[in-house]
C-alpha cells in the first residue's frame, strides 16, 4: 500500500514557506501539510470540516465528472490557499464568487480566491471537474484501478488525488457525503451508511454517508457490478458488504472471510472498546492487486487475499484498524507503527483467541525466524522511513513491540491500555510519543527504554519470556524451549501482501 515519495517541484517547494502576499496580514497556504515524508502531501492555511462528492461515473469510458463542494475554516487570513487533486477543473468558487486558479508540481491545485479568507471565518469551495482518472499519473503510477465493469479508488498513502480536491493528509480529517450516479445495473460502494438510492433516465444515483472524521486516503469508492449482502450487529450497526460479481475460483473464500465481518467487529470491541464508526462491512473488487486497505467502515480487500482459501485474519488485521488508523489516525507519516504494529498484533490475539497460538508463542516464533544481521532489525518502527514505511518490521517488529510491553506491565494493564487509548484519542491524531507517554501513565512504570530499544534502535533486541507466575519459576539454567510454529502463522503469513506495492 505504498508508493514512491512524492516530491514537490522547484516552484512548489520554495512555497514551502509562507510567503506574504500582497493583500496586508493575509498570506499565501503552503502547498504542503508539513509532513517530512511526503513533502507535498496535504496543504497549510485551512481546515476542511465536510466533503460534498456529487459524482458520475461511465465505467465504459472511465469519464468521472464532479462537483466537490469543501466546507473550511482559514487558520490565518489567507490570499491563496492550494488543493491537492490530478484532475481537470473547468471551474471554481469560493463562498460563491468565482476564483482564479492555476496548476503546479504535480497534483498542487493554486486558488486565489476573490476576497481574502478571513482566519476562522467559514468558507465554503466548490470545485467543478472531469478526467480520466486511469489516465492521471505520478511517476507513471495511478491510484485507481480501472475493473472490467468499473474503477476502484484505494490506496494508502494517497488515493484522493485521483477522483477528489482535498487537504490530503491524516491531520485533516472531515465528514462525508459521496453522491455517484452510475449507468443503471451498476453500482457505487463508498463510506458509512446508504442513505438513499433512486434511478432516472437509465442511471442510478447512490447516495453515501460518513458521519465521523475521516482522513482522506481512507475515502474509497468502488463501481462496477456486485452481490451485496446486508445485515446488522448485536448493537445494531448496518454491516454492508459487496463482492463483485467476477470472482472466480476466489469468490467463495472472499465471502467465507468478509461475511465473519460482524462477529470479528464484535469480538474487537471487547478489545478495544465500543465500534467508534455509524457502519461496517468490506468490499472485494475484481482488481489485479494483492494488498488490503483500511478504507473507514468499509475495507478493501484484493481477491488475491484470498487465493489460499478463507482467511479471517486479514479481516481482524482491517478491522482493528478502525480503531487504530482510523479513529486514532496518524499524526505524520512517520508515526505509522502506531496504525499497523496494532492491527498485526490484533491477529496475534485472535489466534489467541481461537487457539491457534498465543501472542506470546507467535512473537517468539516470529523473533526466531530471523538472524540479527538480517536488514530487517535494521528498519525503525517507530521512524521507518518513506521508503520503509510498510516494511514487515512495522508490522511484525512492531507487533513484538508489545508483546514486550504486555510481558512488562501484565495483562491487567496492557489490556487496559489498548482498550483506552482508542477512547482517549477518539476521531483524533496521534504520535508514537503520544502512546508512549500514555503507556507510562496507566502503567504506572517508565517505558520509554522498552520502546526505544523497539522502536528506535537498529539491531535484534534481546526478548526475554514473560515472568513465570509467583511459585512457579523456572530455574535461570534450564534452557529456553525451542519455538514451534504457531498453527496460525501460516495465515497470518499469507496477509503479509497487506503492505505490498
């Protein structure tokens, strides 16, 4: 789920800086958030609050026409603010006037709108397009995928840029309603909850719904032709789920995994607390692709996930996400262990769970199956890099992290800890420092050694077994048990194309 960095050009980044523009106190946004790891990616100077995707599609043509109306608040009195998008725009406005716009880089939308944008004052902006979404690359690479009956957008840690203007970085997250008109017989999956659905004149309109903060590459549309099945938790979340409908050999594993949707969500929330979303599900596109992605409420899922057989784990492995990636989402790029060192680790305790091996035997066999020269000890969870930002060593290193941390505070906390964390940073972002800090606090203990050696260090740590329980210790000089495989490992090792390109 990982592309190459994408750079600013020269013009884009000498306006890296705020420059002051001509109007007095007013400043031009920088075309980028901040984020060192992707230096382009998202914009300064406003906040979006709420997307309005009003959109149709021609799957035989792979013509997507759009009006995006973005509800915003300016940090700071602003001349020129930027949009992240790819496509061709033939007009846009600004609380209602029309605005001067430009293209640079290469996805950076310049906006000049008629009157300065007063700090903290509302604005809303409406941006009219159209394009080939296939046809838009950077470095020949494209985030949509065309399908025979349709097209996908799922990516991480860009897909936005293909299909809609945004702020597009996890820091700025906002509501949704994603409005798709499409040839009738085909069909639109997005986000949350469908609020309604109606034809005219040969072309159905379905009308989604996300009602809780959502970072942009965790939008996600999908049209084509699919079997969609509905249903609801204990609790009474709408669980929506669509397979499309040329699946071949692949089609019964997909759904024999994805329909156990409910019953994993259900099982996490004793985990990790109460669901933090209006809805569930998963979609399973007819896309070459061999990754899964986290997209908010409704996970996408590649068949190739599936080609082994039913697989569950990458359903816990997607589905925790929702808590940690989603709710809680990244504060920078670089603070991604805290999104997927979680996720891995919640397919640990499922196998737990359903007695295919503990977290404690996986995270040894996992520690064994590698030498300490082997590169992979060299890569960081905590700051991996752009280029290693999926790296196994997120995920599994990442994973054995907390092992280490369950084994050096209990149980009682440990769990405390990850049923907390999501509840206290809520629709929020975070840094690896930020868990750390709340690590500590509810532990009662100094941790910030454990995570350094873990998350900071190169090298293979030393990975002591947890303490033996009080009257029962093992003698120092009797040899550690040699790991065996976990009856598990080999499923959960078959999810590891979760973070392939």
């Amino acid at each position: 789920m990982h592309r190459k960095v994408i750079a600013p050009s020269v013009l884009a980044a000498s306006l890296l800086l705020v420059i002051p523009a001509s109007a007095a106190g007013s400043v031009q946004g920088a075309p980028g958030i901040g984020d060192p790891y992707y230096p382009a990616s998202g914009n300064s100077g406003y906040d979006v609050s709420h997307y309005d995707l009003r959109l149709q599609y021609q799957p035989k043509t792979d013509l997507l026409e759009g009006t995006a109306t973005l509800l915003t608040t300016a940090r700071q009195d602003l001349s020129r603010f930027n949009l992240d998008f790819g496509l061709k725009v033939s007009e846009i406005r600004v609380n209602g006037a029309k605005a001067k716009f430009a293209t640079s880089g290469e996805h950076e939308l310049e906006v000049t709108p008629a009157q300065v944008l007063k700090k903290d004052t509302p604005a809303s902006v409406v941006v009219k397009y159209a394009g080939k979404p296939s046809e838009f690359k950077i470095d020949g690479w494209s985030a949509w995928q065309r399908t025979p009956d349709g097209g996908v957008a799922a990516q991480e840690p860009d897909s936005a840029v293909w299909w809609f203007p945004s702020n597009d970085h996890p820091l700025d997250k906002a509501t949704f309603d994603i409005s798709v008109n499409v040839p009738d017989g085909t069909q639109a999956i997005s986000n949350g909850v469908l609020q309604s659905q109606s034809s005219r004149l040969g072309w159905t309109r379905y009308n989604w719904r996300s009602n809780k903060p959502q970072a942009t590459y965790l939008a996600t549309l999908a049209i084509g032709k699919f079997d969609v099945t509905t249903g609801t938790t204990a609790s009474g979340l709408p669980i929506v789920n669509a397979y499309s409908k040329d699946l071949g050999d692949n089609a019964g594993a997909a759904r024999a995994s994805v329909e156990r949707t409910g019953e994993v969500a259900e099982w996490l929330e004793g985990v990790f607390g109460p669901y933090p979303f209006n809805a569930l599900g998963g979609y399973v596109p007819n896309v070459p692709s061999s990754f899964a992605l986290e997209t908010q409420t409704r996970p996408f899922y590649s068949p190739k996930q599936f080609a082994n057989g039913a697989n569950v784990s990458v359903v816990v492995h997607e589905l925790a996400h929702q808590w940690y990636g989603d709710s809680v989402s990244v504060d920078g790029w670089k603070d991604i262990w805290i999104n997927e060192g979680f996720a891995r680790y919640s397919q640990w305790l499922w196998s737990e769970k359903e007695g295919e091996g503990t977290a404690q035997e996986l995270a040894d066999w996992t520690y064994g199956q590698r030498a300490a020269d082997d590169p992979f000890w060299q890569v960081k969870p905590g700051d991996p890099g752009p280029d290693n930002q999926f790296h196994g060593a997120v995920y599994d290193r990442g994973a054995i992290a907390l092992q280490a941390l369950r084994n050096e505070i209990g149980d009682e906390k440990f769990f405390k800890i990850l049923k907390g964390w999501p509840t206290e940073r809520a629709y929020g972002n975070a840094k690896v420092g930020d868990f750390v800090r709340y690590a500590e606090k509810v532990s009662a203990k100094p941790l910030a050694q454990l995570f350094e050696t873990w998350l900071y260090t190169p090298g293979k740590p030393a990975f002591a077994p947890p303490a033996a329980p009080a009257g029962n210790a093992r003698s120092l000089k009797a040899p550690a048990a040699k790991p065996v495989e976990p009856k598990s490992w080999k499923k959960i090792a078959e999810t590891n194309t979760i973070h392939d390109h």
